[in-house]
C-alpha cells in the first residue's frame, strides 16, 4: 500500500491558498570558474542525487470520497527537465534583477498534480555567476523521512563524483478503486481512527468554505483590519524579495564586546532594521514590542541522530523595537532568548552543524512547519539557521552566496531567513508586493542597524558573557 500523508502534511495542504503558496525556496549563486558546471551538469547532477530523496519523484493523490488520506505515488510521467528549468538575466544581470526575478517565481504555486518542487538554473549573472533557486513544498521536507532535495546535491570539495546510474522505473500508480479498498480496508482495521478523519474532513471542508469567504471579503474591503499592523496584512498573490549580504566578523565582533551569542547579535540587528524601518514609515515605536516566533534548534538525547524534524521548536521572543538604545536594544534580546538556552536543550552553532543530516535548507524549511503550526498571537516569523563556515560546491562550483526565501504564512505580510556560511551572514525577506511597497527600505535599515551595534564595540577588550553559552 502506498504510504499515505501524515495529519500534519494534511493540514498544511489544507492551509494553503493561491495567496499563500507552502513552498520553502532558496536562493544560491555560484561562481562555476573551470568546471563546466552549465544546466546539463545540473541536469546530471541532480538525476544522480534524487534517488537519496524518492518522496522527489513522487506526487500526492487523493482518495475519493476523503475516505483517508492522500497517499504518495511514483509519478509515471516524471521528467526531471520539468522540475528543472533554465532562465537566463540580460547580461550582465545584478543582483537587482536576480531578486525580482526570484520574487516572481515564488509568487507562482507548484502544480498539484506533479512532484512538488523546482529548481531555476539562471544564468546572465555579472562576474560570469550562475544562481540556483530550488523551490519545495512544506510537505516534502519533515526531516524524518525526507529532506530538502538541496541538502544532497551540495558537496565539500570540488572534486569529481562518479555518478551511479540508476534504472529507476515507477511502481504503478494505482487505481481510484484500489485506493478506495486501501482505505475501506485500513478503517476496518482502526475504527477511533475512522471517526477522526471524518469530523477532520468536515473541518476542514467547513474551514475552506470559511476561508473562501474571508478571502472575498477582504478583496472587496481592499484596506486593512482596524488595529492590524504592517506584518499582519493579509497577503495578495504576488512578492517582493530583498536579499542583504554581510559579513559575520562583525557579528562576532559585537558578541565579544557585549556578552550574547552570535543569534543575539542578528536578532538585534533585526530589532534595530525594523525600528528604523517603521519610523521611515511615520509609525510610531514608542515602547513598542513586536511579538516574533523564531524557530530555533534543539538536541534530544532521546531522538534518533538523523530525526531532525523533532529537532526544531518554536520560541516566542518579544523584539523591542521601542528602544532607542543599540546595546539596550541587544542585552533585552539576549535576556529574552536566555529562557531557551536554559532548557538545556538549546545547542550551539557548532553542534547544530555537527547534527547528521544537518543543511541550513531543511533546517529552514522545518522552522515554516514549525511556524504554521505555532504562529497565533504573532506578527512576524524569522528563520535562523548557521551554516558551515567553508565553501560547499555543487558539480564543481563553488557557492558563493545562499539567501533563504522564506515563504508567508496566511495573515502575515512578512517574513525573514538568515543563514551564515562561509563567513557571511545573508538575510531574505520576504514581502507581499501590495502591503509592502517599500520593503527595499528595510534592507539597508538591516545594514545601518548592523553598522550601529558595531560602532558601539569600538572598545576591542573583549567581555565574555556571564551564563550564556557562546557560539560560532
């Protein structure tokens, strides 16, 4: 029998709308240099690296009358060439333009019909630079039995791999009458299981209609609820993307001078952006906190080493961003997170790095299962994962940036990736392209906050942090 979608993939099936597509994207440039690496070598690379993540060629279907649910099958008519599309900038393509075109495609759902995800090899790029942008559903990567198809095609060298040629052929997909059987079979067996998916399917049938009408609502109000805040505005269908590269020395800098961790700093950091952001706006920020779910990392002793999705869990910190005072600004954040290091279950950089089966894709893609789940009573949703600190390549060529593209909740107008590799820090927002027309502004408010904490570490003595664990 094929296997069939867990409660928690349902629900995000179900929560998903053309207004707020469930896919996790990424965004990385390459610097190819002499190895060839062109769309073909992607093309090759990634027919040898999809058979460590089979759920990649499989596609879901329902079963009729919602008598279970869905099931995952081979799809007979899969042809990598479709989930793997070539684009091109016009010469010498900036970084401008990459992130327009990014934000186009993540405005687009994936077909329901198809595996679910993409990956765009854009060439054109100045420098003579190559992008890669893969986009995955929120279903296929959990981190128990799949992870993101991204996290396998990255190597550690550059050297040459001896691809496998593997004769894969799908299993038959099977008929709508034997997935009735299937699930006429599997209720006899568990009769309590029966009865909750039928009130499940009245739900969520209740709920879509409910969605749908809310959905028409707002579209004929056109204006924002009464009390609502610019994170909170319901999104439209299209994107905007800004994408902010800086360096982690100075990250660390301002760890040694104020005590933290490397988090605290990009917290801050983020705290201070958006403070100065909302004032560009007129808005007032007086003793104002903004309530921030940011899914972070954890090791249980009692989980298998490889089951990462057990491994991230939702923190609420509350950011102050009525606080005129950088450092103030910095010690509130770090005494607000201080709470999860005290858990003893909260880990350091360099041990999430060292988790088997670690990548800062999957990691992100988990913090947005997590976030779904875990969002009520926010109004922003921020991502950060560290990455290992030398290249990666993938088929030879050496990543240079990685941006994280996270996707928008229902109900919310923006949300924020970080990930640090190889010495930088790089930071993707995420923003409807209607409620937000200005969130260009928000990428160099990140930079001038960064800039901000590290003029208040102009003292060089370093102070080690009392009781909080330090971290790369």
């Amino acid at each position: 029998m094929s296997e069939r979608l867990r409660d928690t993939d349902l629900a995000l099936l179900a929560a998903e709308t053309s207004r707020t597509p469930a896919h996790n994207a990424t965004l990385e440039i390459f610097e190819p240099g002499e190895s060839g690496f062109d769309y073909e070598a992607l093309i090759a690379h990634i027919e040898d690296r999809i058979t460590f993540v089979p759920r990649y060629r499989q596609a879901v279907r329902s079963v009729p009358g919602r008598l279970a649910n869905p099931v995952w099958v081979d799809d007979p008519d899969f042809d990598v060439t479709y989930h793997v599309r070539r684009s091109a900038l016009p010469r010498p393509g900036t970084i401008d333009q990459l992130r327009d075109l990014t934000a186009r495609i993540l405005s687009r759902p994936l077909d329901p019909s198809r595996p679910l995800w993409e990956i765009y090899f854009v060439e054109g790029i100045e420098g003579g630079r190559v992008a890669v942008l893969s986009k995955s559903h929120q279903i296929l990567v959990d981190g128990i039995a799949t992870v993101d198809l991204g996290q396998v095609l990255l190597d550690v060298d550059p050297g040459p791999r001896h691809l496998v040629h593997e004769d894969w052929r799908p299993e038959a997909e099977p008929s709508p009458a034997a997935l009735v059987l299937d699930a006429l079979a599997e209720n006899a067996r568990s009769p309590v299981k029966t009865a909750g998916l039928t009130a499940r399917t009245v739900g969520r049938t209740l709920g879509s209609a409910f969605d749908r009408l809310g959905e028409v609502a707002g579209a004929l109000s056109a204006r924002r609820p009464a009390g609502d805040s610019p994170f909170t505005t319901e999104a439209s269908e299209q994107r905007r993307v800004v994408l902010v590269r800086t360096a982690l020395k100075d990250y660390r800098k301002v760890r040694r001078m104020h005590g933290g961790t490397v988090n605290d700093v990009i917290l801050a950091t983020l705290t201070g952006a958006l403070r100065a952001w909302l004032m560009t706006r007129a808005e007032s920020v007086d003793s104002r906190r903004l309530k921030a779910l940011v899914p972070m990392s954890v090791i249980d002793e009692d989980l298998e080493p490889t089951s990462l999705g057990s491994q991230v869990i939702g923190h609420r910190v509350s950011l102050p961003i009525g606080e005129p005072s950088p450092v103030v600004r910095l010690h509130q954040v770090s005494y607000a997170l201080k709470a999860h290091s005290e858990t003893g279950r909260a880990v350091a950089a360099d041990r999430i790095a060292g988790v088997a089966g670690f990548a800062p894709t999957t990691f992100h893609a988990l913090g947005s299962r997590v976030a779904v789940e875990e969002s009520q009573g926010v109004q922003l949703v921020v991502t950060n994962v560290p990455g290992p600190q030398f290249p990666m390549y993938l088929s030879g060529a050496e990543m240079v940036e990685t941006y994280p593209v996270p996707p928008l909740l229902k109900g919310f107008s923006m949300a924020i990736g970080v990930t640090s590799y190889d010495g930088g820090v790089y930071y993707g927002i995420t923003a409807d392209r209607d409620a937000l027309p200005d969130i260009d502004v928000l990428g160099q408010c990140v930079k001038e906050a960064l800039d901000e904490l590290v003029d208040s570490s102009s003292d060089t003595r370093p102070r080690a942090p009392r009781g909080r664990r330090r971290d790369s």
